[in-house]
C-alpha cells in the first residue's frame, strides 16, 4: 500500500541554458516595447525627458 501512496515532486528547475533563453526573450521584449515608445507616444516616458521636449520656451 504504500507504493501507492501518493507522495509529492518538486518541480524540476530551469538548466542554465534555459534561463539564458528565457533572459535573453525578456531582454528583447523590453527592448521593442522602447523602440515603440519613441514613435510619438509619451507612455512610460521618463518626466524630465518629457517636460524637456515638450516645454514651452519663452
């Protein structure tokens, strides 16, 4: 019976080189979610940027 049994198993961690995969995606996510946000967008725009490029100048 107690073959049985049930018991519980650790989920297997990521290798290294899956990690690695899995960085590197996030790491190009994040950089053309940027590149969208320079084509006339100002959502997630720095605040010092944004008052720099759009203040009026007297």
């Amino acid at each position: 019976m107690m073959a049985d049994m049930p018991h519980w198993v650790p989920p297997q961690k990521p290798d290294m080189m899956q990690q690695i995969r899995e960085m590197e995606e996030r790491e190009k996510q994040r950089n053309s979610h940027r590149q969208t946000d320079n084509t006339n967008t100002t959502k997630g725009m720095n605040p010092m940027e944004f008052f720099t490029k759009y203040a009026v100048k007297d």
